[in-house]
C-alpha cells in the first residue's frame, strides 16, 4: 500500500459519515470503523513485512498486522508516534517507533539511532514474530478502552504438566521480595529480581551491596529497585535496565556480562542456558484481561513455547506468558 492510502481503496481519502460508519466492504473499514471511532479521515502507511499504521488526523491511530488482521496497539486519542515522520517506518512494538534517516534508523521517541541495516534485520525478525505469535481478537469489544493492547489472555498459572523446564534454583526468583510496583517501575523491580537471583547463586561475589541485603534476598527497605534506578525515569525498557544492572556489577567488582536487543531475539535461549531474561512490551497487567507496558522476569519454559515468568508483583510467581507484544528484553549473567 502507498503511502498515504485511503483505507478504503479508493483514489481519495474517504471521510467517516455521521454514523461514525465505514462501508463495510473491505476488512480494514470495518475494523478502523470499530475501533477508531473518529469521524476524520483514516489513511494506512505501510511499515515493515505486512504492518501498517492507521492514522485518523492528529487524533487516533492504530498499528495492524495485514498478514493475520490483528491490531497491535491503537488508540482513539493519542497522536500517531509516526505522525510528521515520513520515508522508511518500522514498529518493533510498544515505545519503539522508528524512521529511517541517511542510513541510520532513528527511535522516533528517544532518538537513540542504529544502523539501518541491523535494524531491518530486527524489525524483520520482529514483524515475522508478531505473524506467529500476537493474539487475534475474539472479539474486538472486549478490547476496551483505548490504548490497552491486544489479545484475550489473562494471567494464568503454570501447571505442573505444561512446565518443560526452569532455571537452575529459580526458587531464588520465586522467593524473591517483590518491592511495591504502584509507581510503574516494572522495569527496575525485574531488575532487582534478576539480581538477587544471581547474588543468591554465588553469594560469595557479593553482587547485592549490603545494606539491600537481608541473608541472601532483598531487604524491604531501603528499595533496591529505585537505588537501581538512579536517576531514570519510572519508564523504562531493556537498554537502561541492562546498563545498570552492569552498573551494579561493576560497583560491587563483579565480574558479569550484559545485554539488550530490541524484540524477543534471544529471549528463550538465556530461559535454556539457565539464566534468567526481563522482557518488555504490552503485556497482560491483570486477571482481568486488561492489557499495558510492563516488565516481567522470565525464567522457564512450557511445553507450549511460552515464557513462564516471575510478573512483578507480589504472590504472582510461575505465570505464563501467553500472548502479547515483546518490544526489548534485557540479558544478565555473572562471569
């Protein structure tokens, strides 16, 4: 599809009516209709391997995956994180929005930038993952308010029978003390999670500096997870969270090494090496279906191929992770 397109097909944009209808004749107008709610004009841009971006005027949009006509995040309010952009769009999930500028392709929210040739790599691979793996919508009602994500899964537990494997001692993350999660700092309570584990696992490096530590777990004060955090915001994704779990190391004169790629690259192989893996994306936040930006700690593995993961909060420990949108996940091991 062009750039710019009207979503109908047609040579010009078409405009809503006053129903707030769309003709009903191609998938697109019936879904935009549905879920965007606007009476502006609609246009689809392409993005990378069958994604678009939906764009009502300055108010509503929606990222689509063509191949399986699943919506990946939308909403009716927010402006286009593409908006303005134009040339090479590509979506590797939630937060991460790029545009491709002489050669490099740049995060249209941070502005940090990569080569455009890795990056297509990414966003290939990322795209392709989003066919295989995102949820379609049972009914596109049960999405809600806008902004929430996609897909019909709540948070279930792990059965016994379904678990293929865990990381070695993955009580250390099980049993982990779980700082309050109110504020929307996911990202840096995984991080306290991660490293705890791996101070519990070779106590005798003294990854945890003291005054966290209460025997081999977290003490309930002072907060590790916001001394992780430093100066970073609430928000956060895998390259901050993994720069300063290498931080903490480094402090602590530990040796470890540490990573972040964008998407799910990666992400079971460190779940089969016996290491543990922080994921971020749009993830489901509750057992009732609703869905947001979070971070969680994956440490094991179903039969089914979904993460079973450590989810932030107090008591939910051993939940699969069984549908939504990875954006980055971050990698941490002690040497």
């Amino acid at each position: 599809m062009l750039a710019g397109a009207s979503i109908l097909g047609g040579a010009a944009p078409a405009a809503y009516g006053d129903e707030l209808s769309l003709p009903t004749k191609t998938w697109r107008g019936s879904m935009a209709a549905e879920l965007l709610q606007t009476r502006a004009e609609v246009t689809a841009r392409p993005l990378q391997e069958g994604l678009e971006v939906w764009e009502a005027g300055a108010s509503g949009y929606m990222v689509i995956d063509t191949t399986t006509r699943t919506p990946l995040e939308y909403s009716t309010t927010a402006v286009s994180p593409f908006h303005s952009s134009s040339g090479e769009l590509s979506y590797l999930g939630p937060g991460l929005y790029f545009a491709n500028r002489a050669g490099r392709s740049v995060n249209l929210f941070t502005g940090r930038s990569f080569k455009s040739s890795a990056h297509r790599v990414f966003a290939r691979e990322t795209a392709e993952m989003f066919h295989e793996k995102a949820s379609p919508l049972r009914h596109t009602t049960e999405l809600g308010k806008a902004g929430t994500g996609v897909g019909t899964h709540a948070l279930d537990p792990v059965k016994s029978s379904d678990v293929l494997s865990r990381i070695t001692s993955y009580s250390y993350i099980t049993g982990c003390y779980v700082y309050p999660n109110t504020t929307g700092i996911c990202g840096w309570v995984a991080g306290s999670i991660v490293t705890r584990y791996w101070h519990a696992r070779s106590s005798a490096r003294k990854l945890l500096p003291s005054k966290f530590r209460n025997g081999t777990n977290l003490t309930s004060s002072p907060n590790f997870a916001t001394y992780l955090q430093g100066s970073n915001s609430n928000d956060s994704w895998a390259q901050p969270v993994a720069d300063r779990l290498g931080w903490n190391a480094k402090n602590q004169n530990v040796a470890a090494s540490w990573s972040w790629v964008l998407g799910n690259i990666g992400m079971f192989s460190e779940v089969e090496k016996n290491r543990p893996v922080i994921v971020f994306g749009s993830l489901p936040i509750n057992t009732n279906g609703s869905w947001g930006a979070h971070a969680v700690v994956g440490y094991g593995e179903t039969r089914g191929g979904w993460l079973i993961t450590h989810y932030g909060w107090k008591g939910y420990t051993d939940i699969v992770l069984n549908g939504g949108l990875i954006g980055s996940n971050a990698k941490f091991q002690l040497n």
